[in-house]
C-alpha cells in the first residue's frame, strides 16, 4: 500500500512538507484511473501513468537516495533499466514507445516502490533535508521534476481516453469552465528596449532558464488575449487547412501525411471537443488547444499577424503575478477570458503558448554538472520554445523564465497561442 503521505507533516520541515505535498499530488491524480487505464501507451510520445509514478520515484532513488542516504537498498535492481528515461550517462534505458508492453510490474508493485522510497525519503529529509544545500537542491529539482510528470500524466491520458471509441472521461463530474465577456482580439504595444531574460536567482528555476542575459527589443505588439476556438473556426472555414501559401514546408508535409483539418480532439464539425470530462460542446470563446506550432504559425500567417519571440513573451510576463486557469482551478481545460482590463491577459495558464522562438540554450549557457546535465541541455535542437504553463500546470511550478519545448508536430499537450505584430 502507498504511504499515507499527509501523516507525517510537520510545520518545521518546509523541503518534507513539499515532498510529501507534491508526491501526495501524483497519486491523488491516478487514483481516478483504474489499473487497466494506467498501463496503455496510445503513441510514442504518450507513456503509461504507472510508467510516470515508477519513473519520478526512480528519479528520487538513483539521484538523491543512492548518493545521499548510507545504506540505502534499491528497491529492485532490475527497475533501473525499466523507468529510466533518457539519462544515457548512468545506463541503458526500455525503449520508450514499447512502455505500453510492460504488464509487470504491476501498478500495485509500483506503489509499492514509492511507499518504499517515500518512506526512505521521509527518514532523510526528516534528518538533514533543511541543512544540507545540495540536497535541498536535488529535492526541489526532483520535485519540479515530478510536477512536469503530473501534467503529462494528464494529457497522456486523455489521448488514451481518446483513443478508446467508448469515450471515457477522466472525471465525469469536471465542471465545465464558465463562460467569459471575452473581449475584441486587441494588439498592445510594446516599446522597443533592452531588458533581461532568464531566472533572476530568487527561487528555482531549471538550467536551460540560465544565464539571465540582456536582450533588445524592437517595438511590437501582443495580442491581448490568447486565439479563441471561434477565431480558430473561422480559419477552417476560410480554407486555412486548404492554402499551402498559409504553410511552412513541414507543415504542409505533415499537414498531408496526417490529414490535419482541426485542432486534436476536435470532432469532424467542429461542434464538440474530447476533454478530460468526456466529450463536451466545443466553448466558441475558451482558448483553442491542441494544435501544433506549425498550425499556430499558418494562423499567424492567415491573420496578418506571426507568433511572439519567447523574449517578448517574457518581458510582458515578468510585469505580472502568476495568476490564471492553472490546476488548482479544477477545471482541467482553458477558459475563457474573464477580462483584459490589465492589458494583456491569460500570460499564465489556460494553454501552454507556443513562441517563434527556437529552443536554443542562452548566451553562456552551461548545463548542470554530471548525468542531470542531461536533463534539458541535450533537447536544444529541432524544438519550439512554448511559454506561459497551462490549465494542467500546479500555481506553484510556474515563474516568467519558465521555458518548456515541444516538436513543432507535436498537439496532445496542452498547445495554444496568441498573436504579436512588429511595429514601426
């Protein structure tokens, strides 16, 4: 059985509260799943939830208990091999499309590897968690680690719901967001300047955040809201998916060898969308998701308009609180705007936004030392920069620097955009 993680709280230990915050999280979100739910793999890019639970308990095992806790026992030697990702420099991994073939171990043998660590984890932290600074430092990156899974945890199983004909929901009592006074698509400018970019030291933040470096900006405009599904449609019906001029090269390449039409989880007439509540009436003014950046980017083009660089993103974002449609709402999908009275509105939450930006490591980049430096450095090629988080992102995850990155084909996650102009 898994460790009853909200028992052992105490007000004194900050780094144990959040550990046993944050792990409590990940199997509140699969307890709605049964274990038949949680072992198909729909796509390559989508792996099974006991796959993400076994994987960041791992990631606690080989990086923080092995090197920090004497004595400490693997759970199972042979799991290594399994649930290891992507971290070449400390051995060979399954590979990740064939997750969905692994029967055993079984999600009840899963949660027992975590009761196992967490139990581990909770001796440790209760020790030296808040006097030790490297292991504070690996804690806090596990744990901003394990709250990535989370999200994907979502969103790879609502592709596998999807793909079921039955339709299932996550969670049939997920109550539909409300509607918004959603206001004129407006463009507001911003002064040409310099300023810096990145993660300003206070707090954590990943290393492909650092160094926080000058930029200069030319005068532009961003859009005040995010793209809705209305304005989306009206794309569609003017012939969008139909006008290669519209089309990046491998945009219209994947365009056709997909037979893209709408937005991932559309339905055919545009009238309903599969959400994690089930299929539901497609919200003309919530903010289109799901669609790729080469799709984002043929909007754009359609529109008069083309996407924001991530530094402008950035400079706009950091005059702002973190504030918006993030998981704590419970509503699990993007809403509409409720206002832009602030001037530019949904920064944060709703859809994660994608950018014109190519993920790319900063001026003086350097990645952390040993295997994590595998954790984001070796990913800086052939991606888009998104920014922003989105309705599946915990408040507490999310900060102006956050840099995320998909493939530009990529749609299951959580994908929207808004607009920006040059100015002259």
């Amino acid at each position: 059985m898994a460790t009853n993680l909200a028992a052992t709280r105490d007000p004194d230990q900050e780094l144990l509260n959040a550990y046993l915050r944050v792990r409590g999280l990940s199997e509140h979100l699969a307890a709605r799943l049964s274990p038949e739910d949680q072992v198909v793999q729909t796509m390559p890019d989508v792996s099974p939830t006991k796959w993400h639970l076994a994987h960041v308990t791992w990631f606690f095992e080989r990086f923080v208990l092995g090197p920090k806790l004497p004595g400490y026992r693997v759970f199972d030697e042979r799991w290594h091999y399994l649930f290891n990702s992507y971290y070449y420099t400390v051995g060979e991994m399954y590979a990740r499309p064939q997750r969905g073939l692994l029967s055993r171990p079984t999600v009840a043998e899963i949660l027992e590897f975590r009761a196992y660590v967490d139990d581990a984890m909770q001796r440790l932290l209760w020790e030296s968690g808040d006097d030790d600074p490297d292991l504070a430092s690996l804690v806090t990156l596990g744990l901003n680690h394990e709250q990535q899974h989370q999200e994907l945890l979502l969103t790879d199983i609502k592709h596998v719901l999807w793909t079921n004909p039955l339709g299932p929901a996550y969670d049939d009592a997920l109550a539909t967001p409300p509607a918004g006074s959603v206001p004129p698509l407006a463009f507001v400018e911003q002064e040409g300047r310099e300023t810096r970019i990145g993660a300003d030291g206070q707090g954590f933040a990943f290393d492909n955040e650092t160094p926080r470096h000058a930029v200069r900006l030319r005068p532009h405009a961003l859009a005040n809201r995010l793209v809705t599904n209305a304005e989306y449609r009206e794309f569609i019906a003017d012939g969008g998916y139909r006008d290669p001029a519209l089309w990046l090269a491998d945009g219209w390449a994947q365009l056709q060898a997909e037979g893209w039409d709408r937005p991932l989880y559309w339905s055919q007439d545009g009238a309903e969308e599969f959400t994690l509540g089930g299929w539901r009436a497609l919200q003309p003014d919530a903010p289109v998701c799901h669609v790729s950046f080469y799709e984002a980017d043929a909007f754009a083009r359609w529109a008069g308009a083309r996407l924001p660089e991530e530094a402008e993103w950035e400079a706009a974002a950091a005059r702002q609180p973190v504030a918006g449609n993030l998981l704590e709402t419970g509503w699990l999908h993007p809403a509409p705007v409720k206002d832009a009275d602030s001037g530019l509105a949904q920064l944060f939450g709703d859809v994660w936004e994608w950018t014109g930006s190519p993920y790319m490591p900063y001026p003086g980049f350097e990645p952390l030392d040993g295997s994590l430096g595998e954790y984001n450095g070796k990913f800086m090629c052939n991606q888009m920069t998104v920014r922003g988080a989105s309705c599946l992102t915990s408040t507490d995850h999310v900060r102006a620097s956050y840099r995320s990155f998909f493939y530009p084909q990529q749609r299951w996650q959580m994908l929207g955009f808004r607009l920006a102009r040059d100015v002259c």
